[in-house]
C-alpha cells in the first residue's frame, strides 16, 4: 500500500435513515396494542353484551364444543363449561376482573413506590436507609409466597387481591423512582433551583418528578404483565378472586376435571392470558427501546 | 474473600431475620383474634380469656414478637393444629420432595437451554433463533398452572407414557420438573446466546478458528467456559425460583413438596405450617444467592471481593 487509501465518506447524520427508524414502533409492537386494544374493549363492553351469571346452571347445555348451537338458537363460539355458562361470557367477565385488578394493584403499589422512591432518592440519609432496607427484606422473599401469604390470611375477594399485590409489588416501582431521583438530585439544574430559594415540594414536582416518569412507566407495563399473572395464579389456588367473580385463573382449575372431555374449559382463559401477556410484554419491551435507545444491544 | 463472605453472610441473617418478622406482622397482627379463630365465634368471653392467657396473647405485641423470635431462633415454629406434630418437622419432611423438583428442573433447564442458545448464537437471525426467540417470549408469558394441565393431558392421559401424580413412582418427577422448567429453557437460551455472539467477536475465538479448530471446539471448549459466570449466576438464582415456584406446580401435580403442604395450611389456617415453611424457602433462597455471590469471586479472578 504505497498511497494513502481515501478517507471514508463521512457517515450521514443518524436522522435520516437510522434516527427515525429507531424512533419508530416496530411492526410487532402494533400487533401487541391492537391485542391490547382488543382486550381493553372485552373488559369494557363484553360483560354488557354477554352478561355473565355465577351461579347460572344450564344442565343440557353443559360441556357443548366451541361453535356448538344452543336450544335458542344462539352459536356458544368458544364452548359451555360444566354447568352450561357460555365460555364467552366467562371469559370476558374474567378479562374485566384482570384489568381491574392489574391496572388498580399498578396505579396503588405505583403512588406507594413513587412517594417511597423519592423520597428514599432525593432526601436521602436514614430515611432512605430504612426504606431501602424493608425493601431488601421484601425482596429476598420470593414474591409468590408473600402474595400467597398475605392473600390467605386477607382472604378471597377482588379487593384484597389488589392490597396483596400492591404490597408485593410497590418495591419494584420505589426502586426505579429511587435511582432515577438519585440521579437527578445531583444535577446542576437542581442545585440552580435550591440556590435560587425553591422548597424541597418545588424542586421534587418541578424538577425531580419529571425525570421519574419514563422508567417509571416502563416498570408499570412490565409489573401489568406480571400482576395479571399473579391474580391467575391466585385465584387458580383458590386464593384470588370470590367464586362469584369470574377469574381466568380459577376457570382454568374449575376446567382441570374435565380435560379429557372438554378441553376448551381451561384452554380458552389460559390462551387468552397468554396473548395479552405476551402483548405487554413485547408493547413494554418496544416503549424501553423508544425511551431509551441505548437498551437495544 | 473471608471477609467478604462473613460480610454477605452477615447481610442474610439480617434479611432472614427481617423476612421472619414480615411473616409475624402477617400473621399475628392482620387477621384479628386468633383465640377466636381457635374457639369460633360463639365462645364465652372467660373461655377466651383462658385461651389469650394459654397462647401468651394478652401480653403486649413486642412481647409476644420476641418471645416468637426466641422460639423461632431455637427451631421452634410450634405445633400444627392439623397434622398433630411440630410444624417444622411436617416442612422438612417435605422438603426433598420439593429439592428434587428443583434440582430436575435446573438440570432440564441447563441441558435445553446451554446447547439451544449455542446454536443460536452459530447462525444469529435464522430460523433457529427466531423460533427460540418467539418461544422464550410465549413460554415465559403462558401461565405455569396450564401448562402443567396439558402436560398431564398429553403425556398422562392421552399417551401413557408418564405419570401425572407422586403415586405413580420414581418417573412422576418429570412432568412437574419439565413444567418448572420450561418457561426458562427459552430465557437462558437468549441468555447463552447474547454471551456467545458478544464472546465470538474477541480475538481469542478468530485465533482459536484460525489455527483450524472446528466450529464445536470453538464453542464448547473457547467460547463455554468464558459465558460460564454470568450463566452460574442467573443458574444460582434459577434455583432458587424454582423452590419458591414449585408452589403452583405442585398443587397442580398433587406433588408432596413444600409447596403444596403450604398452600394446604393456608386454606386450613395452619399458620405454625405455613410459617415453617415460608421461613424454610426463604432461608434456603437467601442461601442460594450467598453461594451464587461466593462462587463468582471463586470462578472469576478478575472479581474481587472489594469489586464484587
């Protein structure tokens, strides 16, 4: 190599091609909000267009396949359980009970994690020594046994689900609310505002909180996911949601006894957790790339 | 590094402590009267009072906390009002039953998942690895519970070729183990690929290949061994998940564990069994993540006991 080989063309901006593709929700993703959007309808307006009854008995009706034709002429699409309860209406009560119980165990144990993580992040010394030691206290528990604990001694019923679950779950959110205050509390635009004679309530909902938000948010779509499994697998053991209430997890045990004969019973509501799951968790995974380019490698 | 593991060790008898002391607050303070829980609720006032007095709970909350610590710190949880003897020695009965189940479930875990992210790592983008990817994502997402039904349906009862519960010996631990395992076969998968493919770009792999070794030597011998750490760690803490989520899959397969006869007592509010228990898989997580932290100081010479 006798000559100097020319220099690289220079890389273009990253705006114009890899810039904007970055910021843009891949195709996938949109399959996960459509599944969440389709969801979110069930649990509003289902329950209003098939009213579910729980103590409901249809005796020659019971354990009819999925798209058998009932006495009145109507089509059961997903199937009758063991007491001719149409599976459809059963499962779209039991997509209001999991909506209701994660979205209210995210936006309780999120308040609870939020204040906690601030308060621990921005102040500091023992107030954060103690709320980070119960924290590590909390999560050297496996989760599942405190939720199992707290949910047997409370008992069953939709609100104790949501307290046992908060309580399993707030540490999460007060430790994601705690690095990111940690982080902030030492930046100059803080210190400019302490300087400038704003009280410790201003520099925390002005210029604290707003940092918080993000990873806050992408905490809350993953705990959805895993709330909503939590609250199936509560109520599979019995431990969940009333027998009144329509729960897929208790649908799946009320099924176990029937498998040979009707698969549909506990293969509907598992399938239909599994989808939206599966759906927070690819939308969670596509609002942490968009938040944060730096975690895609 | 004694020092180090002194501190660490010092660190989970604190934490051991305080996750007893949780298992108290719940217990103890939450659901109202446990003398009018023993006597129900049409019991005469005096009768009741004799109880309180029996159990120790007319004495002031810090007191019957310490003298539970005291007794707990001795290996006494009490007796089980169920089973008849001591509420520990019930646990500990069943808990090889649940070892078993983990440790299966590890060993499953491992011996899909180490080779399946091998391969994915050979050829990044193909079919193999998508199809990994995907499953990962589904097998994580689909409740455990069900799986377990399928399982018995398929293999149970449809097939024969396997039994469903612990009555059907020896080989009834492999339904539940592979349901264990399962959701985490795809997840270490990803794992062990996202390590190969970031070891397979240093130099030490081009030299390996370029002195022709074979692409499986590559792997196995250059490649395994550097990937081994963070894969113990995350094995170490597999473990432990696998202890404290056989809960569920034990009920589903009527396993004898420690899981089951947890959830037994607490539907019959047996709480001296479920205390024992509780304080049995927490002890034995904790213990885990001590042997998962000594082990990397002990694997790695580039960790420290001052960095680790």
């Amino acid at each position: 190599m006798s000559t100097i080989a020319p220099a690289p063309p220079v890389p273009a901006p990253a705006t114009a091609s890899g810039g904007t593709g970055r910021r843009r929700l891949p195709a996938i993703a949109w399959v996960g909000l459509a599944v969440l959007a389709l969801f979110v309808l069930a649990a509003l307006a289902g329950p209003l267009l098939r009213p579910y009854d729980p103590v409901a008995t249809d005796l020659p009706h019971r354990l009819l396949a999925p798209g058998a034709r009932l006495g009145d002429g109507s089509v059961a699409w997903l199937g009758t359980d063991q007491v001719g309860r149409d599976m459809l209406a059963t499962l779209l009560a039991g997509s209001r009970v999991s909506l209701v119980v994660a979205l209210a165990t995210v936006v309780i144990g999120g308040a609870v994690g939020l204040v906690a993580g601030l308060a621990a992040g921005y102040f500091g010394g023992w107030t954060d020594t103690v709320l980070s030691r119960i924290g590590d206290v909390q999560l050297a528990f496996p989760s599942i046994l405190l939720a199992i604990l707290i949910a047997g001694v409370l008992g069953p019923s939709i609100t104790n689900i949501v307290i046992t679950l908060a309580v399993t779950r707030w540490v999460i959110f007060a430790r994601v609310v705690r690095a990111s205050a940690l982080a902030t509390r030492e930046l100059e635009f803080v210190d400019s505002a302490r300087v400038l004679g704003a009280g410790h309530l201003r520099i925390l909902f002005r210029h604290v909180l707003p940092n918080c938000w993000q990873p806050l948010l992408v905490a809350t779509t993953v705990q959805i996911g895993l709330t909503m499994v939590a609250e199936a697998s509560l109520s599979f053991l019995g431990l969940g949601i009333p027998p009144d209430a329509a729960s897929w997890g208790a649908t799946v045990s009320a099924g176990r006894d029937y498998l040979g004969s009707a698969w549909w019973i506990s293969t509907m509501p598992a399938l239909a957790l599994a989808a939206v799951v599966t759906a927070v968790g690819v939308v969670g995974d596509a609002f942490r790339d968009l938040a944060d380019p730096r975690a895609q490698l | 590094m004694g020092r180090f593991l002194l501190r660490r060790a010092g660190q989970a008898v604190v934490v051991a402590l305080g996750a007893i002391s949780l298992v108290f607050v719940v217990v103890r303070v939450v659901p109202g009267d446990p003398a009018t829980l023993i006597l129900g609720p049409d019991a005469a006032p005096d009768q009741i009072a004799s109880v309180r007095a029996d159990f120790g709970l007319d004495r002031p909350l810090w007191q019957q906390y310490l003298t539970h610590m005291g007794e707990v710190l001795r290996g006494d949880f009490g007796d089980s009002w169920r089973l008849g003897g001591g509420a520990m020695a019930a646990t500990l009965d069943r808990f090889p039953a649940t070892l078993a189940l983990a440790a299966l479930a590890l060993l499953i875990t491992i011996a899909a998942g180490f080779p399946l992210g091998m391969a994915c790592a050979r050829r990044p983008g193909r079919i193999a690895d998508l199809v990994v990817s995907t499953g990962s994502l589904v097998g994580q997402a689909l409740p455990s519970f069900w799986v377990g039904i399928v399982l018995i349906l398929i293999f149970a009862r449809t097939l024969n070729w396997l039994p469903s519960t612990a009555g059907g010996g020896a080989l009834a631990v492999i339904l539940p183990s592979v349901t264990l395992a399962l959701p985490f076969v795809g997840w270490l998968a990803r794992l062990v690929r996202n390590g190969a493919l970031e070891e397979g770009a240093k130099d030490y792999v081009r030299t390996a290949r370029a002195k022709g070794t074979g692409e499986t030597a590559v792997m196995y011998v250059h490649v395994a061994r550097n990937i081994a750490l963070p894969v113990v760690t995350v094995l170490g803490l597999l473990m432990g998940n696998f202890i404290a989520n056989a809960v569920i899959v034990e009920v589903v397969f009527s396993w004898p564990g420690i899981g089951s006869l947890m959830v037994d007592a607490i539907t019959n509010r047996d709480y001296a069994v479920v205390e024992a228990a509780i304080v049995t898989i927490t002890v034995s997580y904790i213990a885990l993540n001590l042997l998962v932290d000594a082990l990397c100081v002990a694997l790695d010479p580039r960790l420290t006991p001052e960095n680790a």
